[in-house]
C-alpha cells in the first residue's frame, strides 16, 4: 500500500471531506493525512467557510457536490480525488481553470457495472422482478404459469457510450448472441461495431438501448421521447449510467402509452428519490445505484482514490485523472 513520502517536520496536509467515505479510504486517509469532516460539523457550510484557507485536497465521497462555489472557498486546493468514475457532481471546468487536476476510479469498478448491466437487461426482457413477484403472491400455484417473454439472443443492443464499461457489456453480449451497434460524440477507429451518428439513430436500429455514458451537461437528458419512440414498442432501455441522461417524464409517458416495451435502471435522476410512476409499474426493473456495490469494487475504489492523493502529495504523477 503506498504511503505519502514527507520529510521530518513537515506541516500536516490537509484535505477536506464532504461525505463520509468508504472505511478503508478513512483508514489510510487518517495515516498520511489530517482530514476535515464537514460531515460532522452541526454546519458544513460554516465549517467550510472556516477551513477553506487550510485546505489542500479533497477526498470526494459519493457523489459530493464540488462546484465552483467551493472551489472559490478554497484557495490553497490541489487537487480534487473522486470516489467514482463519473464525476458529473464535480465542476471540472472551474477545476481545470485553477489547474487543478482531479481523478477518479475507472477500470476497477468496469466488470461489476458491465454484469449488472447485463443483469438487468435480462431481468428486464425476461420480467424476472414481476416474475418473482407472481410466485410470491401465490399466483404460479393460483392462475398457472407466468406469461411468456421475450428471448435477448439474436436481437440488437444499442450502447449509448461505448466507453471502458460500454466495452466490458459489448464483451458480455456476444455470447449472448446480441449484436452490438453503439454511438459516441465520434465513430472509434477500427470498432467493430457499427455506428450510428445520434442516439435515436441508434435507438432506431436497437431493440435494446443500453446507456453507458457520462454524465453531465453534454449527455442531459439525451434520451428524450424522440429517442424513446425510436426504440419503438418493442424496445426496452436499459441505464447504468446516470438518471441526468435520461429524460424521465418522457419515459414514464413512453412505458405508459406503449411507446417501449420497459426499462431496467440503475440510476435516476434525483437518487434516492425514484418516481412514483415508475414504482407502481410491473414493466420497469428498478434498483438503488447498485453497479459497482460490489466489497471488491468498491474497496479498489477507496484504494484508487487514496493512492492518487498519496501521488499527488508525494511528487509522482496520478494515477488516474480525469482528462
Ligand atoms: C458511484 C458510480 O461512484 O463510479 C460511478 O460513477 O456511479 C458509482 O460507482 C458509487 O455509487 C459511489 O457511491
């Protein structure tokens, strides 16, 4: 495990933290580091105001809202260390204008977000929550079997941000015998895949239209009714990647009217807040940002987040950062 390389006499550095974060980052964090938690002060705004001065880093826990804002409170900040591989929570713009470089956690939490992605794209087609539920409630023995569904293999998935995690699913689906076709701001050079130049082209090809890309300003809500109605009644849409991407009224609306056939999600747009409209459906698969709850990801993660701090305060180059 690397540790931070300082000289005898050395003023302790200090970085800020917003959020509880993971118990392993908290234990080498408190080795290396003096942490301050404005998580435990009766008011982290106040705290922050009067901390702001001391603070050289930040060890972002889940999804912690760094603007510019804050930024702007911190004038000794060296760098932002992200728990996670999106950093949508994060102004990379205001960072970038300090120079302040950040990183995140990619490539360690990539396998565990591709299998959910596939679990929830085959628990969607195959209605495995509402299937569960059928059994539960006494209606396999009352009213017989359960409906038929639909098979994945021999279908198209459209994955919207083929990126590392938009791969590992690629990766998945071809023994699955689903055909891949994605779309990307650009076409990636010698990818096997077809391309398609905007998602409701894609969504257009696709039976299943699988979200894998950031989140953030440029991707908010890409997937409108347009790209929904697209997919067409027989599609399903699968995210994994942030609630922002997807336009969620329109969804509800397109589940509603039969425009798709149902979705599986992971994420929403105001986490934990999850929809009423979508709750009360027997077409949707819901679950709690679950793609990288995983003991093993998630330790990577601390480990990955704590080493690019311990990098940076000990003149080597970052591990991971964000570009
Ligand atoms: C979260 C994620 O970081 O990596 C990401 O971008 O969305 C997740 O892995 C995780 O939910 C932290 O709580």
């Amino acid at each position: 495990m690397k540790r931070l390389t300082r000289k005898p006499g050395d003023a302790p550095i200090e970085l800020l933290l917003l959020r509880p974060v993971h118990d392993r980052a908290l234990q080498r964090l408190e080795q290396d580091f003096s942490l301050l938690k404005a998580y435990d002060a009766p008011d982290a705004a106040a705290f922050v105001k009067a901390v702001g001065p001391r603070v050289r880093g930040i060890a972002a826990g889940a999804h912690a809202a760094i603007d510019r804002d804050l930024i702007d409170q911190l004038p000794r900040l060296e760098i932002i260390a992200n728990f996670g591989a999106g950093c949508d929570s994060i102004d990379l713009a205001a960072a970038r204008r300090r120079g302040i470089p950040v990183t995140n956690t990619p490539d360690v939490l990539t396998d565990d977000v591709a299998d959910l992605a596939i679990a929830l794209l085959i628990g969607t087609v195959r209605q495995l929550p509402a299937a569960d539920r059928y059994l539960r409630r006494g209606s396999w023995a009352g009213r017989g079997p359960y409906p038929l569904t639909t098979s994945c293999g021999g279908r198209i998935a459209g994955i919207l941000g083929l990126g590392r995690i938009g791969l590992a699913i690629a990766a998945r689906l071809a023994p699955m015998g689903v055909a891949v076709h994605y779309h990307n701001r650009r076409p990636i050079a010698d990818c096997p895949f077809p391309y398609h130049a905007s998602p409701a082209a894609l969504a257009d090809a696709a039976d299943f239209l699988i979200v894998s890309c950031p989140g953030g300003a440029a991707t908010e809500r890409i997937v409108g009714s347009d790209v929904l109605a697209a997919l067409g009644p027989d599609g399903y849409l699968i995210n994994v990647a942030r609630g922002s991407v997807v336009d969620e009224g329109a969804l509800v609306d397109a589940l509603t009217h039969r425009r798709i056939r149902g979705a599986g999600l992971d994420v929403f747009s105001r986490e934990p807040d999850v929809p009423a409209a979508l709750i009360d459906r027997d077409d949707v698969f819901l679950l709690p940002h679950v793609g990288s709850a995983t003991t093993q990801a998630r330790e990577a993660m601390a480990n990955l987040m704590v080493d690019n701090l311990v990098a940076h305060f000990s003149g080597q180059p970052l591990l991971t950062p964000v570009v």
